[in-house]
C-alpha cells in the first residue's frame, strides 16, 4: 500500500512569487517497490498565464517541471522499502498573473506491480495582489499619491489602490498585482523614494483602513479644549457622548451660565482625563 503524508492544501501567492509545500510518500511494505507518479494541472481561468510547477525530491533532484522538455506529467521512481520518500512542491506565479488567477495540482502515486494501490493528494495557489510601501519626503505624501494615481489612470501600470494616510508620515502604501510593475510604476515620481524591503500585511495597515470615531478616547468627566467653532480656545468638561452621531456635550467652565454644548468629537482636545 501507498499513502502520502501530510495534506493538501490551498495559497495565495503575489504575482512572480513563489509557495511550497513538504510531504512525503510512504509504503508499508519493507521491499523496494517502483511507483508511477503522475502530476494533472488545471489552470482557471484556462486562458491564464502559464505557472511553474516544480517536484523535487530530499536531494533536490528534480522529478518533474511542465517548463522543462526533458519532464513528463507521468514518470517513476523508487520507493526504498518502507522509507518515506520526502517530497517538495513548488508554485511559481507568473509575472503577468490576474488577480485570483488559479492553478489546481493533482498529484497521484500508484504501485507499478500493483496500479490499484494508489493514492492522491490535491494542492491550489491562487495569485494575489502585493502591498508595498513606497518611502516619500515628509510632507508630500499626498502629492506622491496624486502623481502615481496620475498614472495608473492613464494605464501605464496594473495598480489597484493608492493610500496615503494622514497619521503615517513619510509613506504611501501601494497594492496591485505584480511588485516588478509597482517599482517601474513609481520612477520619476517626483519626492518619491525607494520602496521598503518586503510586503505589507493586511493586518499592519487595517488600522488605517478604518479611522477611529471621532469620539475614541474621550470619556465623560474629561476636562477639554474646544479647538474648532464660536467657543475655540475654551476650556470645559465632558458631560455626555454620543457615539452614534460622534458628538460630544461639554459643560464651559467659563460660562456665565451651565448651559450644555454639543460639538463635534474632533472639535475637542482632552487635556485632564477623568480619574
């Protein structure tokens, strides 16, 4: 009998990036039995640029590539009694991949003396847009965002979005398909710089993808300033908030009479939090 160890399994993977997987193949039978390998490849969409796939062996040595002449989707190989043959995967997305373009590999490994013991194991990469961070000079993020957003409109790159964060100085964070395209993309752009090394996480920028309410940290018996409206420069405590409408209603401190206010939560600045 013949059984693979370990599970398929499905990746993301950005344009002109690579993802593997480790398993092995393991006979229970302590002789030395010859298997037949054979590899299937279901490209969705089929018109979609050609991946790479690549299995090698512990050694390295390469038992099949579909960009190699000298390999073939069916091939054999050895089993070393019940040994377990350590396999390697490998998914190279093409440099022209679209977003969620998907390659589907089969791999299934049969007896040579017995083709009725087989077994089969299934792995998917699906390719996926990159975000980088491009470096700019402090104080012209939104004018490097204005000149790549410039261009991706006219059609000179596969950009998807441009984010310029107000809170994050000195940066501007790009995605789109392939990284090689993002860097051409940028060149000439003037207070760009170079972009920082590696991707971004989804889970470094969310924060900016969401601003906090305008009332965030802001609690009721905090001593204010109001920065914005008729009352700017007045001092004055937090008496309600209402986070629904982010509004906030503050008692002035130098009122001839109490009567309540209610602003904007960014039309205050907390001075004296409420112990």
């Amino acid at each position: 009998m013949l059984a693979f160890i370990g599970k398929g399994s499905e990746a993301k993977v950005p344009a002109s990036s690579m993802t593997s997987w480790s398993f092995q193949l393991k006979g229970k039978e302590a002789s030395k039995k010859k298997v037949r390998m054979k590899v299937s490849l279901d490209l969705q969409p089929a018109d979609a640029a050609e991946w790479s796939i690549r299995l090698f062996d512990a050694a390295g040595g390469s038992l099949f590539d579909n960009h190699s002449s000298q390999s073939t989707p069916e091939f054999e190989f050895y089993l070393e009694g019940s040994k377990a043959k350590e396999l390697k995967l490998e998914a190279h997305a093409p440099i022209g991949a679209a977003y969620q373009d998907k390659i589907l590999i089969g791999l299934e490994a049969c007896l040579v003396e017995a083709p009725s013991e087989c077994d089969r194991l299934a792995f998917s990469a699906e390719a996926r847009q990159s975000i980088l961070a491009l470096k700019t000079s402090i104080g012209h993020e939104k004018d490097v965002a204005d000149g790549i957003a410039s261009r991706a409109k006219a059609g000179k790159s596969d950009i998807a979005a441009i984010l310029a964060p107000t809170n994050l100085r000195g940066y501007v964070l790009i995605e789109g398909m392939n990284t090689d395209k993002l860097r051409e993309a940028v060149k000439g752009v003037r207070k760009a710089h170079s972009f920082v090394e590696g991707e971004m996480n989804f889970s470094e920028i969310d924060h900016y993808l969401a601003p906090k309410p305008l009332v965030s940290g802001i609690m009721e018996g905090d001593v204010v300033e109001l920065v914005a409206g008729p009352f700017k420069g007045e001092k004055a405590r937090v008496q309600q908030i209402d986070e629904a409408k982010e509004e906030i209603t503050v008692e002035l401190f130098e009122a001839m009479v109490p009567i309540p206010v209610t602003v904007r939560g960014d039309h205050v600045r907390v001075l004296e939090k409420e112990r």
